[in-house]
C-alpha cells in the first residue's frame, strides 16, 4: 500500500510543470483550435471583440513563455489602428497586454518573453 501512494506521488509530481493542463491552459499544439480569440483571427481576418480590426498580411500569432507562463501574442504590424497592432493572450486567451493601450507594458513584454515559437502567418 505504501509503495502505491508513493509511486502515485511521484507520477503526480514529475507531470506538473508551469503550464499543466490541469489548470486549464491550452497548450500551443491546440491554441489555434481551442482558444477562441486566436480562432476568430486566424479564421475570420478579425479580432474577437474589435470588429474595426482587419487582420491583415503577414500579421502572425505566436506561442512564448512570458513571466514562466505560456502566453500567446498576435503582431498585426500593417494594421492602422493602433489597438491592432499587437495583443499578448495569457494561456486560456484572456488578453494580457495591448500595444495600442499600453506601450511601455509592451516594450518589457518583447523583452522578456523567452522560447518564441510561430503558430500562424497570414499569407
């Protein structure tokens, strides 16, 4: 009975991490798909909630780790309307951070976001 509680134990352990899908994040293999706010730009050339934001060529979205955690971030850099340009997602697709509100937020957030990976280029 023992050694089943401990080896339960250490199969709990050595599958948490900072982004374990029991808290609920979405992973980057799924974010595409299951985050509805990425969903919306990549199937729909719109920002969910901003109707006057286009998305438009070579605008991307990519998957990094920010502050530990996975955070996704959208670039929309030939978009006019400045709270288009840029939009960082925490890992449910709750938005974060907002170039166009708060630049200051964003220049630390490009600074300290590490293992970028892309996910998405509009073509």
């Amino acid at each position: 009975m023992r050694i089943s509680v401990i080896f339960l134990l250490i199969l709990g352990f050595a599958g948490c991490s900072d982004d374990s899908p029991g808290d609920g994040c979405i992973q980057p293999d799924r974010a595409l798909e299951d985050i509805s706010s990425l969903a919306n730009i990549v199937n729909s050339g719109r920002v969910a909630g901003r109707p006057a934001c286009i998305v438009y060529s070579f605008a991307s979205i990519h998957a990094c780790k920010y502050k530990g955690e996975t955070t996704y971030y959208f670039t929309n850099s030939a978009s006019s309307n400045s709270v288009c340009v840029s939009i960082a997602y925490d890992c449910h697709g709750d938005e974060i951070l907002n170039w166009g509100t708060d630049q200051a937020s964003w220049t630390a957030f490009e600074a300290e976001r590490t293992e970028e990976e892309l996910l998405w280029e509009k073509k």
